[in-house]
C-alpha cells in the first residue's frame, strides 16, 4: 500500500462522515482494517478499506458490491455481520461487526502444538458451520486461513473476509494462502465448498500440529509439494491425537475434492462423532478391516466386519480398485465404503448401500451344499455287492446330513435377511418419528399443534394394500418383536389426531418434506411387509424337512426337493424389487432427515433472533419512554418545587422590604432564589415564575416612581396634608411645607399613615396619568402602574379599611383598559380571590 493511499488516523470516513475511524488494525497489498464507530447508530464497526487502484476498476467495485450484498444476507452466528458498504474518496469499503477477542492465529502463535484439542476442534467445527451457511447460499470464502477466524469475548470463532471471490478480478491468477489453497484452485479448475473444506482442512492441521500440512523454501514450493505426496498424519507429529482425528483431518485434505466430505452436513457429523468419542488419548489400535479379492470384482470394505468380493459381470479384472478403510473406525463412512471415486449422487444417497450382499455369504453356502447334494447321488458299481450297498447306504447318509445342513442354511439366512431388513424399516421409521418429534420441538412456539400433526399423513395406499393382501396385523407385530430382541426396537408412532388442516398455502415447507419422508417409511414399511412374507415361505419350506425322518433314498429326495423349494423362494424374495425400495427408502430418510432438521432449527433459531431483537428494541422504547416520563415527572415536580419557592419567597418579602419599600432588595431576594447555589432553578416554570414575582415588585415601584416625579410643587387637597406643599420629593422622603411650617416625610411614613393621601396621587397620577402628569402615561405603563397601586394598597396599606377595596377596583380598571389577555392572565395569577368574569364579559362585549 502506497503512502498517499494510507488514511490518517483517527478520522471521519465514509460517504456522509458517518463513520470514527480510531485507529489501523491491520493492512495488507490490497487496503487495510480500522477500528471505528458508526456514529449513526453508535456501535463499534471494523472497516475494511480498499487501495483507490480498486475503486477505479468498475468491474471489480461491481464485483465487491455484489460479494458484499451476498455475504450481507450470510446471518449465522459463527460469521462477523456486514453492516454496510460504500466508496468514498475513490475507496470501496465495508463495515462489519467489530470482533475484540483475537485470532485463532493469535492462539496459534502463543500455543504453538499445545494448544487444546478439545478447543481446536470446537473453532473448526463452529468455522464448517459457518461455511455450511454460506454453501447453502451458493456462496464460497475462497481464502480459509487462521488469521480470517477471529473469536469473540467468549471464545465463540467468526468468520471474516468474505469477498476474495469478488477479488479475483484477473483470471491470470491465482488466489488464496499458500499453506491451505486447496489443489483445484492451484490447477484452475471450476471450485465449489469444497474448496472451503480443504482450506479449514490445512488450518485445523496447522493449529493441530504447530505446522503446516505442507511446506517450503517459498511460496511456490509449498504450493507444489500438495502434488507430490500426502502431508504426514497428524498423530504423526503429535502423538496424542487419536486415529479419528487424523481420519477427519485427512480426508478434508483429500487432493480430489470428490475423495473429500460430500457435504458439510457430512463433515459436521464426522466433527460430531470425533469430539464426542474421539478426542481422547490412543489406547489401543483398531484391527484393520480384512479384505477378499477376486477377478473381475469391486472391493467393498465393510468397517469392523469381514469384507468380500461381488461379482460385477462384464469388468475387466484390471478395473478393480482397492478402497482403504477408514483407520479408527472413526469419521463420517458410510457401513459400505465407494472405492470407485466418484462423487455421490442422488441416487445413491437413496441407496443406503448394498445391504443385499450382507446374505450373499449364506447364499455362496447354499450354492456349495447344492452342489454337493447332486453328487451324493451318485451310485458307484463294485464288484462287491455288499460293499457296493454299504458305500450306497453312507452316500445317501451323507446326501441327507449335507441337505440337511443346507436347508438350515437357508432357514438361518432367510431369518437373519428377514430380522435385518425388519431392522432397516423400523429404523426408517424410527429416524421419521425422531425428525417430526426434533421439528416439533424446533417450531413449536411458532406453530399450532394441529399445522405439526400435519407432518405424519395417513398410512399410504401402498401400505394399506401391503398389509391387508398379506394378513399381516398379528405377523408384524411379530417381527416388531424380533426386532427388538435384536436391538433395533421399532418406533411406536401414533396417528395423528384429526384436525381442520390449514389451507395449503398457509403449510410450512418443512410439513411438506416430513410428508415426503414419511411416505418413504411407508414405503419400506410395504417392502418389508412382503420381503417378511416371502421369508417366512421360505423358512416354512425349510421346516418340512422336520417331518422327513430317516437316511434313506426317498428320504434323500424329499430334502432334496425341500432345499430346492426352499432355495428357490429365498432367491425370489432377495430379487424382489422391494430389496432395493428399503436400501433407497433408508438412504433417502437417514440422509435427507437430519438435513431436514438443521434447516427448521436454523429457520426457527433465525426468527427467534429475529423476534428477540423486535422484543429488545420494544422493550427498550418502553424502557425509554418510561424514562421519559419518570424525567418529566420529576421535571414537573421541580418546577412545582420552584414555583412554590418563587412565592414563597414574595410572600416573605413585604415584614423585610416593602415596608421600607426597599424595592432593589426585593429583587435581589428573588433573584438570590432563583440562583441559590445549594438548589439552584432548573425549570423554566421556575425562573417564569421568578420573573413573575419580580414582575410585582417591578410594578409596586413604578407607582412610587411616578409620584416622586410629579411631586415637585403639588399641593395636596385631601385630608391630614390639604394645603400642604411638596417642594422636592427624592427617594428617601417628601420636603413638605405650609406656611411657615416645613416637615421631611419619609416614603415609608407617607405610605403608613396618608394613605388617603396617596389615594389622592395614585388617583391623579397614575388613574388619570394619560391626560395628568409629566410626562403623560402610556396605555402599558398605566396598566402597569394600576396593577402595582392595587398590589400595594393590598400588600403594604393593610390597614386602611378601605385599600382592599380600593386595590380591587384598580385592578378591574387595569385589566378593562388594557383589553389584553395577557394583563387579563396576570391579574388573575396576581389576585386570585378577586373576580374578574364581569370584566371579561364587559371587554366581551366592548369589542362586539
């Protein structure tokens, strides 16, 4: 990466500056990794910045877009979540869930070849689970290394990076990581998951280990030495793990993919079977299976058994390959291993394996004693005649033993192929009742009982004719028996009880797929109904030979008829077509059930998230708007607390400053309230009504200020000071004369003991204030100036008898000359006990 294409850290980035970049975690030859914050939704993100070389390729931003959207749909648990993508500043981004817990990388470097199996395998399983997710979106990583499994705060792995696909913009070159590229890639053949498989192959070898599974002087080297040999087994490097374990691991690498699992459904089972049973420390060494070969045969090694040669008529005997069994016994193998290579089909997944060739020993018995039979009948001339009738006589002993003993060949192996495939469909049954009854459990709280009974339709036709043309009630209860003694007990299911089904529209897909399985059970069920008949023919044929006693010739002939007879119904019941409907209908269902089940449970477990992140985001509105509301509870009654303080606090004033009408002390009272600094306003209830209160005090002076103006020369003509001259007012007292008599009278005195006298004024000045007085008053500051005489004749001039009255009348007087309803709402907050309804009708009908 070049200088001028590094971003400066931190910055804003993004289309909008949307998103924090904090800081570089990592860089590589095609852009680098920052830690941020999506300030929008304020979550921590990683942004995966790419060089601007790539933002001006079209083809590529187009390929990155698409690879991006795609991954943006993979929602799984084991994957680092893409939030978003972009360009800006010429370089294609994406944001991804942020992921703090390290590397399996990191884990590596610190552990080297300690680090734990147990936990090893648990990242790589969790990893497969992942690319399962992805493979069933048609989606492949294409780049599976240590360094892109990153782990969360639980140790719970993430899969990053996925988007190299949409990178490989050159076709002249080859993508992905030297130690784990799978072979096919190498060769530029068309890839797929298995591609994937390899990958996590070689970094579960490595973290195994401590060491590649290939190696070399550069990366050329180890690319190439995949081509020469296999990579030595891991047990070899480190003697603890178990054979399975090496049998997982080297089958992930298998250098053909079809050698390789055939699904990751089948990986994860293996990944299931080892870290269950195959983790723990060798003990001993499993026999390897024992194998038969023969011209113009096929190897099929049966694991743990014996194994043996099946004709295959027409190949040429050097078309013959030999399938290694699986070391351990462990792995995901099927009982009959293919050793052709080639990869599986539908059709043989049906097939469940050639079960039909576990009797075929019996039958190569029977052919033999057959032949033996034939000769025992032989008659040999001799000179000696009663030499000759004794040799004759043990002949025909002979011919009976040995017929004998082939008829209970055949009684053993009609019995023993009758239990196994009772076996076979009762376990087809079985695995049917396990996946509805797992479906169930799995969609239960999202589906009613009567849509879930719906899974198990009605016995088919088949079956029902099956049952009914062989009169088989009693009999297969009978073969459920020998099952059982056999260990292959069959389920017991019951009908489904009968309900009003839903319209077909409304079925989930899975009801319709448990139909499919179960009518594949029905059909083994069928099958076996008539192989059972057939066998039991054969086995009532073979007891007859209970009633021929003796050795002698015509005895000799009745077992012989018996074997045939007996042979001949075996023969035609294994070459029934319904063989081969129990081996599809078992392959079918035990493959195609545990599929079935993952999905529904990844389905179910999909929309449970999708319903616990609807319920946390309702729950946290509500926690939120009950947040809200406690806040403006408690705002309410703050201010309520505030405003009952702010008049408190004026009621408090008039014993400390308005009987010496120090109005500026008032202020500051009020003001010292609002600002206390132990609780100090918050509201603006509160400081509204400060400013209310200060409102007053601000009225009751400008009735002291507007007599104190026009006071200079005014001869009073009311009571105690008629006749009496003013001849300076300051703001401390009145200079008044009469005659030769002179008095200083303070504003306080004047207020307490001439409140006639300042009736005289207020009524002059301030009443009449717009034709009187210097200079003339204004409609406000006479409205004011009547609600500030009213307040103090009702707060100060308390005991005149009259200034209640008095303060009430120009009150009403302010309000109906000011014809506002501002001053109409002040004077009702200032004097609640006086009734205003009269006024309010009087401007009512004034402005009429």
């Amino acid at each position: 990466m070049s200088e001028e294409q590094l971003i400066a850290v931190p910055c804003q980035f993004g289309e909008n500056g949307n998103f924090l970049i904090e800081r570089e975690m990592g860089c590589g030859g095609m852009g680098g990794v920052y830690m941020g914050r999506d300030k929008m939704l304020d979550r921590p993100v990683a942004v995966k910045i790419m060089l601007r070389e790539y933002g001006k390729d079209a083809a590529f931003v187009e390929k990155f877009k698409k690879e991006a959207q795609a991954a943006a749909r993979l929602i799984h648990p084991n994957i680092a979540q893409i939030y978003s993508y972009g360009i800006s500043d010429g370089m294609p981004y994406i944001a991804m869930e942020l992921v703090a817990g390290g590397s399996l990388y990191q884990l590596m470097q610190h552990y080297g070849a300690k680090l734990d199996v147990a936990r090893t395998l648990k990242i790589c399983e969790q990893v497969a689970q992942a690319l399962r997710c992805a493979a069933d979106q048609g989606l492949v990583h294409g780049d599976i290394k240590p360094e892109n499994i990153l782990l969360d705060a639980n140790g719970n792995a993430k899969l990053v990076d996925f988007g190299l696909a949409a990178m490989q913009h050159d076709s002249t070159e080859i993508w992905g990581t030297p130690y784990y590229i799978a072979p096919e890639k190498v060769r530029k053949l068309p890839i797929d998951y298995r591609a994937d498989m390899y990958s996590l192959g070689g970094t579960l070898y490595h973290a195994l280990t401590g060491v590649p599974p290939f190696d070399g002087a550069d990366a050329a080297a180890v690319v190439k030495a995949r081509f020469g040999a296999p990579p030595r087994r891991p047990s070899e490097l480190r003697p603890e793990l178990t054979p399975q374990i090496d049998e997982l691991v080297m089958r992930m690498l298998a250098e053909s993919p079809e050698d390789r699992y055939p699904t990751f459904e089948a990986l994860l089972d293996a990944f299931h079977q080892v870290m269950t049973s195959g983790i723990a420390a060798k003990t001993a060494q499993l026999a390897s299976p024992r194998t038969v070969t023969s011209a113009h045969s096929r190897r099929i090694v049966l694991k743990g058994r014996r194994t043996m040669a099946i004709k295959r008529p027409g190949a040429a005997a050097d078309a013959d390959v030999e399938a290694p069994a699986a070391e351990g016994g462990g792995g995901n193998m099927p009982p009959f291993a293919r050793t052709d290579g080639a990869a599986e089909s539908d059709e043989e997944e049906e097939s469940g394996g050639s079960i039909v060739w576990k009797a075929v020993g019996a039958v190569v018995g029977v052919l033999a004693v057959a032949g033996l039979i034939a000769g025992g009948l032989v008659w040999y001339k001799a000179a000696d005649k009663a030499k000759q009738e004794r040799e004759v006589v043990e002949q025909i002993r002979k011919g009976a033993e040995l017929a004998r003993a082939s008829i209970g060949k055949t009684r053993e192996a009609a019995a023993k192929f009758s239990d196994e495939f009772g076996s076979f469909a009762a376990g087809v049954v079985q695995t049917c009742q396990k996946t509805s009854d797992e479906l169930a459990a799995a969609a239960k709280d999202r589906y009613p009982a009567n849509v879930l009974a719906l899974m198990r339709p009605p016995k088919s036709k088949e079956l029902l004719e099956a049952e009914s043309s062989t009169n088989v009630v009693a009999s297969a209860q009978s073969s459920a028996a020998s099952v059982a003694t056999n260990g292959a007990k069959a389920a017991s299911v019951p009908a489904p009880a009968p309900s009003a089904p839903p319209a077909e529209g409304e079925l989930p897909s899975f009801v319709k797929d448990m139909n499919d399985l179960w009518t594949r059970a029905y059909t083994a069920q069928a099958a076996i109904i008539r192989i059972q008949h057939g066998m039991r023919a054969a086995i009532a044929a073979c007891d007859k030979a209970k009633t021929v006693e003796g050795d002698s010739e015509e005895a000799l002939r009745k077992l012989e008829a018996i074997n045939n007879e007996a042979k001949d119904l075996y023969d035609q019941t294994k070459g029934l077509p319904s063989v081969e409907a129990v081996q599809k209908a078992k392959g079918y269902v035990n493959s195609r059930g545990p599929k079935l089940v993952e999905k529904v449970k990844r389905q179910m477990y999909e929309a449970k998230m999708r319903a616990a992140r609807e319920a946390k985001k309702k729950a946290a509105e509500a926690e939120e708007a009950a947040k809200q509301k406690a806040e403006e509870e408690a705002r309410k009654a703050a201010a309520a607390d505030e405003v009952g303080r702010a008049k408190a606090c004026f009621e408090g004033l008039p014993e400390r400053y308005f009987r010496s009408l120090d109005w500026k002390g008032a202020l500051r009272a009020l003001e010292f309230v609002e600002k206390d600094p132990v609780k100090p306003f918050t509201t603006a209830e509160g400081s509204l009504q400060i400013k209310t209160e200060q409102k007053k005090v601000a009225m009751m002076e400008s009735v002291q200020t507007i007599m104190q103006r026009n006071l200079a020369n005014y001869t009073f003509g009311r009571a105690e000071l008629r006749g009496w001259v003013c001849r300076k007012a300051t703001d401390s007292y009145l200079d008044i004369a009469k005659g030769d008599r002179t008095r200083k009278l303070t504003w306080k005195k004047f207020y307490d003991e001439y409140p006639v006298n300042m009736s005289e004024l207020i009524n002059k000045f301030i009443r009449h204030g717009r034709e009187n007085g210097r200079p003339r008053l204004t409609q406000r500051t006479q409205t004011e100036a009547l609600l500030g005489a009213a307040l103090t004749l009702r707060i100060i001039c308390v005991n005149e008898p009259t200034a209640a009255k008095w303060g009430e009348q120009l009150a009403k007087e302010a309000v109906k000359g000011a014809n506002s309803t501002y001053y109409f709402n002040l004077a009702k907050e200032f004097f609640p006990d006086i009734d205003f309804s009269e006024v309010a009708k009087e401007i009512e009908a004034e402005q009429i």
